[in-house]
C-alpha cells in the first residue's frame, strides 16, 4: 500500500513541477498576471470592471489571449474569457524582458 501511495505523491509533484515550468515559460509572451480566489491567469488584454448588484459589489473581468493556470484543464490556451468574482482581483503587469 505504501509503494502506491509514494507513486501518487511524485505523480503528482511531476505534474505540478511540468505546469510550473508551463507557466514559466508561458509567463514571457504575456503582460499581465491575474490571480482571482479560484485560479491565476496570464492574459495579454485585461478589463476589470467593478459592478454594484443586490448583493454588494463584484467584478467583471474580462480577458484576451489567456493562459489559465489549472492542472486539470487539457488546454490551457484560450482566446478570451469572463470571469465574474465576489472577492478581490489582483493584477500585475509583467515584467518585460530584453
């Protein structure tokens, strides 16, 4: 039982090592890093817009030419989504390399 359990344990740390050094590389041709409560993104466009509803406020965020940080997800590459958010949403502009 053991033997089984090791095997799981660097399967998953050889998945989480391969998305890291995705997202690392991925990380060069794109200029902002968003990170929600869920998940992070790398995205090239983003719009960030604050919304008043019954509830209290949230945001709209709306992304062009993304990267989405998730392991699970068989392609990571999407050419725009919406995310709606309760809690904050940080965004960082990245770092351009010479």
């Amino acid at each position: 039982m053991m033997d089984s359990i090791d095997e799981l344990d660097m399967f998953e740390a050889e998945r989480r090592l391969a998305l890291y050094n995705e997202y690392r590389d991925a990380a060069r041709v794109f200029t902002y890093y968003i990170e929600t409560e869920l998940r992070a993104y790398l995205a090239n466009e983003v719009d960030v817009v604050p919304i008043d509803g019954p509830g209290g406020v949230y945001f709209k965020v709306r992304l062009t030419d993304v990267w989405i940080y998730e392991a699970e997800r068989l392609n990571r590459f999407v050419p725009e989504t919406v995310i709606y958010s309760v809690n904050d949403v940080h965004v960082q502009k990245l770092k351009v390399e010479e």
